[in-house]
C-alpha cells in the first residue's frame, strides 16, 4: 500500500535542484555547469552553501532546501558517472548514490540566455546501467559484505529491522538490527512483525488467480461481473480483472484528502467503494499503465464476492495457512498483535524520529498495509515456487511481466519482473512512513531475499539490493 510516500528505490520520482563535484567529461553548456555547481551544493550538505546556490541559480526551489537536505541524507549524496545526453539549455546524466548501488538519471533544463538558471531538475532511480558491472563475490564473501554494511548502517541509525537471504529454501544470512519500539527498548527480532506496505499485493493477486483457476474468475471480464451493484457503471464495464491485476484500469488511488478525513472510518474493503466508487476512470483502461491502489482494493472485493469470504479470511485459509505463514495478517491497528514493531518516520526538515502511528489507516487492505516476518516471507516464496499455492502454470502467469511499469521491469499480476544484468527477478516492494519492505526471488539461482525494516523507504530495498548485486549469479 502507498501512503503518501513510496519507497524511493524502485519507485520515487524527485523533483530537485541538483549540483556536485562532476568529473571532467561534462561538456562546456550552461545546462551541464549548472549541473556540476549543483551536485557541488548539493554533496557538500551545507545549508547554507545550498540555499545561496538554490536562491541565485533555482529560486523556485530555495523553499525546499530542508527537502532537500533530508534527500542528501538518505543517499549520501551522489557521483557523476557519464553523460546521457547534452544541448545547451538540457543536461541529462547518470550518477550514482553513495549509500547504496542505486543509480539515478538527472535530467536540467535552464533559461535560454544568461544567467541560465534553472528551471526544471528531474531526478528519477534507474536500473545498473550496462557498463557497470555489478561487483559478484563468492557466497561467502557476500555475505560478509552484507554483515559488516548492515552493522554500520544499524550503528550510523540507517537501518533497523530484519534481514534473510536464502538460496534452495534454506538461510544463508539472517540477522536483526535496531529497535522496534524504541520507547520501550525492544530490540528487532528475526520474528518482529513489521508493516509490509504495498505487499500485501502480491497476495491479493495469488488469491485472484487461485479463484481463476478454479475457474470461478475470468481474467478478460469486466469488473461488474463480480461486482453487478458497482456504482459508476463506466468503471463496472470496461475495466477488466487483468486491468486491475496490473495497474492499467485508470482506477486511481485512494490516498489524499479524502483518506485524511476518513482513514479511521474505512474499517471495510466495501467501506473504501462507498468512498471511492462513483468517481470515474482517470485514463481509458488498457491505455497506458499507473500504479493503482484503489484498483487492488477492488479486487479485494472481487475476491470476497466470488469465495463468500472475507478477504482476510480467505487468504489466511488459502495463502497463509498452506505456506506456514503463522505470523502473517491484516489485524486492526487498534488490536493488540504480539511482535508488532512501532513504525518511526523521519519528517521533512525534522531532527528525529517519530511513531507514524497517525499516518496508518484502520487496517492493512487487499492494497496493502498488513504485517509479516521475513521468514514468513521465505515460505511464502518457497510455497509459491513449490506450486503449493497454485500450479505452475498459473504461478507463471502470476509472475511474468505484462506491461512496462514506470520505475523499471514489468508488472506482472502483483509482482514485478525485471532482469538486471541477465539475471531476472520477481518479487514487490512496499513502502510508506515509517514502514519499508522488499521480497526479491531469483528463479535463476534459488535466492530468496526478504527485508523488512521499520523506518522509512527507502532503508529496506537499499540492502536487498547490496546484497542481490554481489551473490553469485549461480
């Protein structure tokens, strides 16, 4: 589920002001000088060398300069890797976080006459590109790596939560980092349940499969076939369950101003349809692809109109219970769960951390929001390779991509599929204020990696991915 902000690394799309010190091969432009006094500004983490920068080159963005400062710190700035593209008022470049094995594009575009200041900084993560070898160890000496990075970053308070990385079903690391209820000193367990955010998606689209392959779900019908009493009839018909599965329905999303006021009283997935369901399509469905949250809550509903359950009941009785994920659910905040970790969000231009505990809605949906361990997420991943949760021919049409997503790969049915380096990936993130997580599965080489972590994004993904880079491929 998406609350407000998703998790940067896959997803985040920024719109900063950027300069640092560059390497020689920028060309002579006033787009690419403005670029390389920005990274300068924007690495050195001063505030007030940022903010005389952002006043005389980018005024319109002087306001943000504590966004800005809050960005620096979670990337630890950045370095200048090559050139994309360059004209004189337009620089497009690729560079790379210091934290992590994030890359980024960086897209300025300036005024077409002197003093050149800028007008429009892009600043988007992108896949490794090709010519960037990623650093391949030996298991062990991964493993290591991922030990000493994890306790550094615990050390330096940029990682608290739970790591596993499995290859055949068994663990080759796990460990736990940080508090999880930081109040009361309760440290992380391997068992903490931490928020999952968004993952809860990957369930929701395994229940809807295993009801199309009882054959009581059409892929290719129309939403108001399940749900005959939908309100907006446009919606009803023409947006299918293949639509819904992959975010191009044009269903929209459902936070805002709306879920601000009423977060508490959406107890149900029919109350979020009450809210939510006369409002029209935002783009014609099949037309284009825009990640959806409302689009999943609606089959949520589906999933509940056709088994006669709820939706919670139905995948603790179809998912859950059969791949041994006891520590697993969508329990009410208001309920006490054993193992729950306390979310700490960091606010914009904020010095410390805090609960999100008013940022969080009644309870986890078929959009998101629920709980897990990582090792429940490890036997969730080998059930679902075990064909235990539906049989190979439908886990392949769960998992393998369909249509281009915004932040890189193809989504499939509630995962991602993406291939990086030719070694192909399926899994899906979540993030959102003070929650972050990340379930990866490498069909190639038997890995499993899970990482769940309780602050914000994008602290989870940024260790799957160290780790994911330097395993051996095979």
């Amino acid at each position: 589920m998406k609350i407000r902000i998703r998790a940067a690394v896959s997803l985040a799309v920024f719109i900063l002001v950027l300069s640092a010190p560059v390497r020689a091969q920028l060309p002579d432009t006033p787009a690419a000088r403005q670029f390389s006094a920005w990274l300068g500004a924007f690495n050195g983490a001063d505030r007030a060398a940022l903010l005389k920068f952002l006043e005389s080159n980018f005024p319109t963005r002087a306001a943000s300069v504590d966004r800005d400062l809050d960005f620096r710190a979670r990337t630890g700035g950045f370095d200048f890797r090559k050139v994309e593209s360059s004209a004189p008022t337009r620089f497009a470049g690729i560079l790379k976080e210091r934290g992590s094995d994030q890359f980024a594009r960086i897209v300025v575009e300036v005024e077409p006459t002197a003093p050149y200041r800028i007008l429009t900084l892009e600043f988007r993560a992108v896949d490794r590109p090709a010519g960037f070898a990623a650093p391949r160890m030996t298991e062990r000496d991964a493993v290591a790596a991922l030990r000493a990075r994890l306790e550094a970053d615990a050390a330096a308070g940029r990682f608290a939560g739970a790591v596993l990385a499995a290859r055949n079903g068994k663990p080759i690391f796990t460990g736990a980092y940080g508090l999880a209820d930081r109040e009361k000193k309760v440290a992380n367990r391997l068992d903490t349940r931490f928020r999952i955010g968004s993952m809860n998606k990957m369930f929701t689209a395994v229940a809807v499969l295993q009801l199309v392959q009882a054959g009581k779900i059409t892929l290719s019908a129309p939403l108001g076939s399940y749900l005959t009493d939908y309100p907006n009839r446009d919606v009803a018909s023409k947006v299918t369950i293949h639509h819904l599965l992959t975010h191009t329905g044009g269903t929209g999303d459902i936070f805002g101003a709306e879920f601000e006021a009423h977060r508490l009283e959406l107890r149900t997935l029919q109350d979020y349809v009450t809210l939510y369901g006369r409002r029209g399509l935002e783009f014609e469905p099949g037309s284009r692809w825009a990640y959806s949250n409302y689009g999943f809550l609606l089959l949520g509903v589906v999933v509940e109109r056709v088994s006669g359950q709820s939706y919670y009941d139905y995948v603790r009785d179809h998912i859950y219970t059969p791949a041994g994920m006891a520590s697993t659910g969508s329990l009410p905040e208001s309920e006490t769960v054993a193992g729950r970790s306390v979310g700490y969000m960091k606010p914009p231009g904020g010095t410390g951390w805090v609960p999100n505990t008013d940022t969080l809605p009644y309870r986890g949906t078929s959009a998101g929001g629920g709980y897990s361990t990582v090792e429940d997420l490890l036997r969730f991943a080998n059930a679902l390779q075990g064909n235990k949760l539906l049989d190979p021919a439908h886990t392949a049409l769960l998992t393998t991509g369909k249509v281009e997503a915004a932040n890189g790969g193809k989504y499939a049915y509630g995962f991602i599929d993406r291939t990086v380096g030719g070694t192909r990936w399926f899994g899906h993130g979540g993030g959102a204020q003070g929650m972050n997580g990340e379930l990866d599965i490498c069909p190639q080489s038997g890995t499993v990696i899970a990482v769940l972590a309780n602050m914000d994004p994008p602290a989870a993904q940024i260790v799957a991915q160290f780790i994911e880079n330097r395993l051996p491929e095979k």
